[in-house]
C-alpha cells in the first residue's frame, strides 16, 4: 500500500511538472517617453530549464489575454519581442511552447548576386546597402553605408532591384515609396566606421564576405568580413555585425578590429559642400546631420548614437583618386571619435529619418536620437 501511495505521488508531481511549461514575464518601461517599437530580449538559458522544448514546438510569446504575438528566437539565443509600452508602463508576458508560427516579416536582408553583389537590409522604416567585391572592378572601392530613402512600411528590396534592372522603374526615382539618392563613393556614407589614425581615416574596400545569422520577422542579423588593413604596418583584420529591427530608425553595427592596442576610431557621414546642417551632443553621445536639399529630395536627417560616448567630434577631408576612372574628389566627412579597446568591439548605431515618412523636421529626429539614447541608458525592466 506504501508503494502504491509512493508511485502514485510520483506520477502526480511529473504530472505536474510536465505541464508547467510557461513563464511570466514582466516588461516595464522606466522612461518618462513611450517606447511603442523597441524589442525586448529575455535570454533563452534564463528560461529554457522551466520550459523544456520537445519535438517540433518552439517558444511562443502570448499576451495575458492569451493572444500569440510576434517573436523571434535569434541566433544569440534570445526571445525578442514587441510589448509596446508607453511612458513608464508595464505590460506581463507568458512564454511558453506551440507550434511554429508564421509572422509578416517586418526585417530583410540579403545578397543581391544579380547587382555587384550588393548586401541590402530593410525594416518598416528604413533601408540601406553596403557594396560586395564585384563591384570594386567597375566603380573602385566604396567601403561605406548607402540609404535607400523609404516612405512605406511595407519591404521594397526584392521590387526595387528587380524593377531597376528590368528597366521598368529606377530606384533613383521615387514611384511611389522612395528612392536612392545617396552619393557614396570612396567615403564612410551613411554611417560606416574606420581607423583614425594622426588625423586621417584608413578605409578598407568593399566586404570581402557575408553571411546572415537572423533574417525575421522582427530582426535582421548579418555578418561581413572585409581584407585585412595595414596600419602602421600590422596587419588588422575588420569585420562588422550588422542588425536591424522592426520599427526602428536605426541600424545596430559591432564593429571589431582585431588590434594588440587602443585605436583611435571614428565612424560618421560624408559631408556636402553647402546646405546642410550638423548638430553635435557630445555629451548626450550623438551626432545629427542634415543633408542638403537636392533636385529630388529634402529633409533628410542622418543620425549615429555612441553607447559608450565620443572623445569628440570633428570635419575631416581628403582627396582620392579613383583607380578605375582615374578621377580625383574631394571628400570631406563629420566624425565621431572613440576608441576601440583590443578585444572589445565598438557598438553603435546609424541611420536617418525623413521629413516624408514620420519626421517633418530636424528638430523631430533630433528628439528620437535623444529619447535612443536615453533608452539605451534606461533598458527596459524585465522581472520573471
């Protein structure tokens, strides 16, 4: 009869067991501005002991209502998430286990083998592109960031190259959505990063190699490795991971070198020759620039957010002469300088607004870089 008590008790405490399978999460905002977009991260390790996952489930987040919301598990082994949270508001979580959910994508990237080899990356806001090494032959190096203007939620890489290269519709004009009418050439572009080495930048070529490591639905992950650089006469290898997620304006780059001592730094934009405007919060660690109205577009704000702070901020030229055309430019930039640390890469963000599509002034996009960075200063609160 004790035994029988005995294996029964077990029964019901596997039972038991067995059928826990959820955590509460409770996400809270500490800011005094709404943070409607930004995604939370809860560490899969923190919770994969209470939910154990068999056969083909995967993790699901719900609401407390019991509505399934759109999640992501990334390759770093996070859950992400948006809990959409106003001014100093907290909202509770259960995840748990289900089948595989199908999500609108709301991040992309990819190859694009059919134009030079082109990495392009997308969410509901913005778009950018970084040049591959099929395009060194025809146009020379051009190892920074390009922007693709966008004034639609909805993806437009895959429509857009394929209407450029069937001659249907360029994406240098706006038909509707957006365009490109970015000059790049032999600078960082919209946000890139380099050496700083006695006052002057050491540009790598174009990426080397790609690989994605998250493609959405609310995180675009990727990888690019580039050739190594001679600086000072050692040889640096360079690499970035690039990530984007839904809603924001902002690109998330980890810059390495891989360095045996402290290197000066400095990512930033290429600066026009008039028209524009440049607002520098050194101390508030971002740098806002505004380019120029041009035949096809105006108000453009480009934005870069230091975590860790600049040691300044500075306009730096140059000249280059391209060794495909064999023309000589000028090309001048506004900087962000920090320092990398050996075996510490630097994190940082990058990325525009536009007066068409959500910011109708600089001051606007000013704000949102504030409210960025203060809310990189002020993570979200999560209690289990």
């Amino acid at each position: 009869m004790k035994n029988i008590y005995l294996l029964l008790l077990a029964v019901t405490f596997m039972f038991s067991c067995s059928t826990e399978k959820n955590v509460k999460v409770t996400v809270e905002n500490p800011s005094n501005f709404d943070r409607l977009t930004e995604l939370v991260e809860i560490p899969i390790d923190t919770i994969k002991g209470k939910i154990p996952l068999t056969d083909s489930l995967v993790y699901v987040v719900k609401t407390t209502a019991g509505e399934v919301i759109p999640s992501q598990a990334t390759f770093d082994r996070k859950i992400i998430f948006q809990p959409q949270l106003k001014a100093n508001e907290s909202k509770t979580f259960i995840i748990t286990t289900g089948e595989a959910q199908k999500y609108e994508s709301k991040t992309y990237g990819r190859l694009i083998t059919e134009r030079k080899d082109d990495f392009a990356w997308e969410n509901d806001r913005v778009a950018f592109r970084a040049y591959g090494p099929a395009l060194i032959a025809i146009d020379g190096p051009s190892n920074g960031f390009d922007v693709w203007y966008k004034r639609t939620n909805e993806l437009v890489i895959d429509k857009w190259y394929k209407d450029d290269l069937a001659g249907v519709a360029s994406y240098h004009n706006d038909n509707g959505g957006g365009l490109d009418d970015y000059k790049v050439g032999h600078s960082l572009g919209a946000g890139a990063m380099a050496p700083f080495i006695n006052n002057k930048l050491l540009l790598n070529e174009n990426f080397a190699s790609e690989e994605i490591l998250d493609n959405g639905p609310l995180r675009t992950t990727f990888q690019l490795t580039y050739k190594d650089l001679d600086v000072n006469g050692n040889k640096v290898a360079e690499k970035r991971i690039v990530s984007l997620d839904a809603g924001s304006q902002l690109s998330k780059v980890v810059q390495a070198y891989t360095i045996k001592e402290p290197m000066d730094v400095a990512a930033g934009f290429s600066k026009r020759e008039k028209g524009d405007s440049i607002i520098s919060q050194v101390e508030k660690g971002y740098l806002v620039y505004a380019e120029p109205k041009t035949a096809k577009v105006e108000g453009v704000y480009l934005g870069l957010v230091f975590p860790q702070g600049f040691n300044k901020t500075e306009i730096n030229s140059y000249e280059y002469t391209n060794p495909v055309s064999k023309k000589t430019d000028k090309y001048s930039h506004v900087l962000g300088v920090t320092t990398q640390q050996p075996n510490i890469p630097v994190t940082y963000y990058t990325g525009y607004g536009w007066a068409k599509f959500g910011f109708p002034t600089l001051q606007d996009f000013e704000k949102y870089l504030e409210n960025f960075s203060t809310a990189l200063k002020e993570p979200l609160k999560i209690k289990y």
